[in-house]
C-alpha cells in the first residue's frame, strides 16, 4: 500500500505529463481532480473576453458552480494516504480554480500536502497560501513551481527534493 498520492488538475495536459513523471519518480499513486464539464479549447481562450475562462475570470461566483466528478472526490484509499503532492496550473497568477473547489471538498486532516504548479513564466506567488487558506486542516507545505513543459531532470531533481 502507498503512502503518498500524486493529485493533480490540467486542463491542456501540461501538469498532467508532469504528475505522471512525478507520480512515477515517487513511487506514488495518481489521482485526477476531473470536472463534469471540461474547459473546451474554446473556453480556455483567454483572448475572447466572452469566453467562460475570463467569465470565470471576472465573476468570483461563477467558479463556485464548477462541479467535481463523483470519482474526482472518493478517491480509492485515502485515509491510507499521508503525503499529498497537490500539482496544478496557473492561471491569471493563481491556481487554476477546480484546485480549489478540490481542496474545498476534501479532508486534509493527518496529511502533509506538498504543492507543485505548472507555469508558463509566472511564479508559485501566493497561489499554494491560498489553496492552504481554502483549506480546513492538513500540513501545508511551501510549494513549488515547473515551467510547463519541464525537462524529465528537472521533474526527477523535483521528486528527490520532496
Ligand atoms: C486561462 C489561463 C491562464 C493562464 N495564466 C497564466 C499566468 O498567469 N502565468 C503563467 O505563467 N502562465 C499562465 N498560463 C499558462 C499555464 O499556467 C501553463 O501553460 C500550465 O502549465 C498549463 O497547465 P495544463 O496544460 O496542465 O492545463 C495560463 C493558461 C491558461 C489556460
């Protein structure tokens, strides 16, 4: 049975690549949060200002009603889990929003939770502090940052470094 779960979001695949290779550099378990309705590459499109990412950009609220997968919150063995490495994009300088609703639904109590987020240039910022705030327990961890399409080394310097 392992102890440590690899959890992780991606809309364009990037993060998910990296969960993988983490996943598998840990010897860990991995996890998809996966939403009812995923952001087609048109929603995504942060140069349509009608387009439901600056939407959800500008309007808080909207986010609220983003809905998780039944699968995406009974994760299979969770209380055997007690290192969580919780990967996700940026987005807007903030974690891509589902990490939230995600964060939200779940039990952090007994667990070490270990951000990693995927950017093109951005930094971490305040974006695993607000994750940890959006909490209601668990030991949150500083976080860390890959550049989207990191390198297999750097991905593996990452694993040994957590
Ligand atoms: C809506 C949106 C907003 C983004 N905002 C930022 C940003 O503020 N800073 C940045 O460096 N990259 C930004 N990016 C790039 C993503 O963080 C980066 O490509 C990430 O690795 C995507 O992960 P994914 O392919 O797993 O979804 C943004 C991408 C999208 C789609």
């Amino acid at each position: 049975m392992k102890d440590t779960l690899v959890i992780y979001y991606s809309a364009e695949n990037h993060t998910k690549k990296i969960a993988e290779i983490l996943a598998d550099k840990l010897n860990a378990d991995l996890h998809e949060i996966a939403l009812k309705s995923p952001y087609t590459p048109e929603e995504l499109d942060w140069n349509d200002e009608d387009s439901r990412i600056n939407q959800e950009h500008d309007d808080e609220s909207l986010r609220e009603k983003i809905e998780l997968t039944p699968e995406t919150t009974s994760p299979a063995n969770w209380e055997n889990y007690t290192k969580i490495i919780l990967c996700y994009p940026i987005w807007y300088g903030i974690a891509a929003w589902p990490t939230d609703i995600f964060v939200k639904a779940m039990d952090w109590q007994g667990k070490t939770i270990i951000p990693v987020c995927t950017s093109h240039t951005s930094g971490i910022g305040q974006s695993a502090s607000l994750l940890q705030a959006a909490a209601t327990n668990g030991d949150w961890q500083p976080g860390e940052r890959l550049f989207q399409d990191a390198t297999e080394e750097e991905i593996a310097a990452l694993a040994s470094k957590i």
